[in-house]
C-alpha cells in the first residue's frame, strides 16, 4: 500500500464508562490509487468437481458477493464461503439445481455455462445455466428465497433454442432479467436469441414465466454476438440495456434497448453501432495466450464474455484481442445516455498475453479490471491472476498498469483429455461488493498443477480514508469494529494507560459480519484504551 511520509495522527473518539475508552491511532490519507488485497484464497478445483462426478473444462469461472458471503458457481460445483475465506458448503451443480427443484431427467445429459449474481435491488441471488441436450436444450433459471445463498432456492427452465443455445449470459437491473444465448445446429452457427423476463415475476413466491418475451433466432448481422444484458443495481431509467460485439466490423460496439422490461410486451430495438479504436482483428481469429512450456492456452476469442456493468449513466465491459503478436486486454466504458465511448484503452506489452478480463466500477468514480497473464518465460510467465485499477469522472476515464494478484506456480499447464492450445476461461468474474464500494471482489482460473485447473478469489479494497474503529457495549461484553476494507496490516492493541508505550496486540481473532470485523471482549474492571496501529 502507498503511504504518506506524515506523522502518525492520534484521535480521541469518545468515552463509552468510566471503565472503557476508545482511542484510534491511524496513518495519514491514503492514495486515491491505493489498492489492498484483503483476502486472497484458493477456490474450487478441477479434482474437486471430479470428486462429484460432474467434472467440466474449463470452470467458466464465475461468482458473485453478497452481504455476507461469496458464492462461486462453476462447471460441475457450487461452493459459499465466508468473506474471510472460509468454505461453508460445497456441492455438484447437479445438486444445486436438485435442490432448487429441477428434476434429473431435465439435467440428464449434463450442464454447462454457469452464471450467478447477487441483485442489490431485492436483496437475492440469481443463477442461470444450460442443459446440454444435442436439439431443444433448457435454460435453467433460479432465485433465492433470501439473501442467504445457503437457504432455499426456486428455479424454473425453458427452451434455450429448437436445436441448441450456447453461451448463456445474464444480465439484471431493477426490472428485467435478460438472458441471451448463441444459437447453434450442430457446429453451424445460427443466430442469436435474448429473452427478457419481468424481474418481479422470478421474485414472486411462485416464480413465472408467463411474461417472458422472447427475441428469437435473430441475425446476429443484424443485433451483434453474443447479447449480454447489463447489470445495473441502480433504479435505471426504465429501459433495459444490452451490449455485444459487431458480427460484421469488430471496430464498433453493438447498443440495443429493451423497452418496457417489467411487462409481458417488451420490445427490442434495432441496434445502434458505436464506433471503437483498438478492436481491428478479423472475426475469426482466436486468442492464444504463452507458456513457459511451449504449450499454449485458449485465450478465447473477441466476445464480452464477463459481465456487462452499468453504474450511473456509464456501462463498463471489456474484451481480449489480438494485437502486436500478443492478446491485449481491451476495456471499455460507454455513456448510456448518448452512446458515447467516452474511455477506451488497452492492457498489452510486448513480454505478455493478457486475456479473459472482467470488470467493475462504484459510484466513487474507482474501477477495478481483472484478467489473466502468461508469457514464455519462466516464472513471470506462469498463468497467474492480476488486476488494475482505473478512475473516471466527467467523462474522463484513465486506467493504471497491472499488479499481481496471484502468482501461478505452473508453467506447463496441459490436460490429457485435451489438446494446445489447452481450454481456459470461458470468463472470470469481477465485482463490487454490495455492502461496501470501497471493496472489490474478483475470481479468476489460475492452474493448481500442471493437469488440475483450480479457482482463486481475491478481494481487493480501495478505500481512500482512514479506517474507522467503533466501540458498542452490550451488558457484560463490548464490541470494536472496523471496516473489512482496512488494510490488514493494522492491528487492534490495547492499553490500560495512555500515557506509557505498553500497547499490546489484541489476540481475538475478528469475526466479520457485513464487511466488519468484530472484536468481542469483556468489560475490564478499569480503564482500557484501544487502537488501530500499522
């Protein structure tokens, strides 16, 4: 973290008793670029989802934070866990959609494309994935009854296309739900569908899809590739938003509106054609990303595979392309108002492939961008996880350089089931957390050996002011919290005199609860002091 060569600062806060008194002791303001690693813990495996009999390449790695958990949703497995790292449960995505109430026969020849967010707006969870049937494959769809992704689900399924939908993506703002797909006969591509379906209606103690209006076998010519309806928490302007690539000219970003979402009459427009700088390769090229070994990783191709999102009048999203010999990163933010590209730029050198990114922004004007990195040298060229942090105001958008959020220990990942250039992605995941935009949360594949994908989760704050420690006393007990989002290299000490040097570390460890850590300690029969110290 970057600090301030200031002194440190002392801040008397107030006097709970006679017994007890709250002292924080913090450095100064922090960088308005300052980024933290918070947590930074292993996810699901490929041996994991092996272990259930559902086993899948790549992990189309994905999740989403909620208020007090994380939940990643994969190929084959489904895991919460608690934002310090700490699995609670774990379970086939068979399992999961059991649970929920599709049946086996639904799910018979497999699932794939796994897709989950937590909605701001009503407090639940929303999952989708696809069955894998060769003709008339299902979109299976689900809510939780809370905002506990470990209680009790609802799901309901309906056809994906007449032969085969591929490539589910999702999308949710305070009206609709909007869920596209890839449609295939066979290895022919065929179009494109989208299907917007009244939010209400899947929150309804029954969930229906009675309302749904779908936008079926359309030219992706005509409405761009792979539709991936955007994801805006905010109370929106009425009209949902959908983004893709352009199926003819990759120098233009595809808009299209949906009017009236919450209804059973949507309507979808025809799209609008937004000219970019960098995206210039042909279609049909692919990505492919450097090992050490030699072997190479499927860095996909020019699609936006993550997640599509919108804060305030701005829609961030993001791709990889092929540039210079290597694959860049390619981020973007586009103004909803005027369909504007108002920021634009790349991640990209001549050592490196970046690929499969994905981001998110807060209202604080901060933007986390998170991806992948190899090369052909060893160990800086181990596929290992990285990020980088952005800023933008008044239309003005700048991005900084990649810093490591996970280094790889494999440089000749391969699978035996598999051939070079090996399956990776099909996306990561990058998010804000609900609770507090000081906190960023991302998740991205990284190798766990040379023939086992694994899963990694970083959470990431940018907090820019001091943290804040709060005191509360409840009978016998008091509490001292303070902001997840602190750096962990501060410490809770104590002291029972403030006017020697005898601080002692606080050995108790933090329980955390809605991005606090809690202290609970007896109420001392003297004065005690406490403090935050670095």
């Amino acid at each position: 973290m970057m600090k301030s060569s200031k002194p440190m600062l002392t801040f008397p806060v107030h006097v709970l008793s006679r017994q007890l008194l709250l002292v924080i002791i913090l450095g100064a303001t922090l960088s308005a670029r300052c980024q933290t690693i918070i947590t930074n813990f292993p996810g699901l495996t490929l041996n994991d989802v092996n272990a259930f009999g559902t086993g899948g390449t790549p992990p189309d790695t994905m999740g989403a934070a909620g208020t007090n958990q994380f939940v990643e949703f994969i190929n084959g497995g489904f895991a919460i866990y608690s934002k310090s790292g700490i699995e609670q449960t774990r379970m086939s995505d068979v399992t999961f959609w059991q649970n929920a109430g599709i049946s086996s026969g639904t799910m018979s020849a497999g699932l794939t494309d796994p897709r989950i967010l937590y909605d701001v707006g009503s407090g639940r969870w929303i999952a989708t994935e696809l069955t894998v049937d060769n003709s008339a494959n299902k979109v299976l769809l689900a809510r939780s009854d809370s905002a506990d992704p470990a209680g009790t689900w609802k799901a309901v399924s309906f056809q994906a296309n007449s032969n085969f939908g591929d490539f589910d993506t999702l999308g949710v703002d305070s009206l609709g739900v909007y869920i596209g797909v890839n449609n295939f006969n066979g290895n022919s591509f065929t179009g494109i569908s989208v299907f917007s379906i009244p939010k209400a209606d899947l929150l309804a103690a029954t969930p229906s899809l009675s309302r749904m209006t779908k936008f079926e076998n359309l030219s992706s010519s005509s409405y761009g590739f792979t539709l991936q309806g955007v994801c805006n928490p905010g109370a929106g302007s009425g009209r949902g938003v959908i983004c893709s690539i352009d199926n003819v000219n990759l120098k233009y970003v595809d808009r299209l509106t949906v009017t009236n979402p919450g209804s059973g009459s949507a309507t979808l427009s025809t799209k609008v054609r937004i000219s970019c700088t960098y995206d210039t390769t042909s279609l049909t090229a692919e990505n492919t990303g450097a090992q050490p070994s030699g072997q190479t990783i499927d860095g996909g191709d020019h699609r936006y595979s993550a997640a599509v999102r919108q804060v305030g009048d701005y829609i961030f999203f993001a791709n990889a392309i092929t540039r210079n010999s290597h694959v860049a990163v390619h981020w973007m933010v586009l103004k909803e108002t005027n369909n504007v590209l108002v920021g634009e730029g790349l991640i990209n050198d001549t050592t490196y492939d970046y690929y499969y990114p994905s981001l998110a922004a807060n209202h604080n004007g901060q933007i986390l961008l998170a991806f992948n990195r190899s090369g052909s040298t060893s160990p800086a060229g181990d596929i290992s996880s990285y990020a980088a942090v952005g800023t933008y105001s008044n239309d003005t958008v700048t991005m900084g350089s990649p810093f490591l959020l996970k280094a790889g220990t494999v440089s000749n990942f391969a699978l035996s089931f598999d051939s070079a250039p090996y399956r990776w992605g099909d996306y990561s995941t990058t998010m804000v957390d609900p609770t507090d935009e000081n906190l960023f949360w991302t998740i991205q594949e990284i190798p766990a050996a040379s023939a086992n994908w694994g899963t990694q989760v970083a959470l990431i704050s940018l907090a820019t002011n001091r943290p804040a420690l709060a005191i509360s006393r409840s009978g016998s007990n008091v509490s001292l919290k303070w902001p997840l989002s602190t750096d962990p290299a501060y410490g809770l000490q104590s002291n029972t005199n403030l006017v020697n040097t005898n601080w002692t570390a606080v050995t108790n460890l933090p329980v955390f609860s809605i991005n606090q850590k809690i202290v609970t300690l007896p109420v001392a029969s003297g004065p005690v002091f406490f403090r935050l110290k670095k």
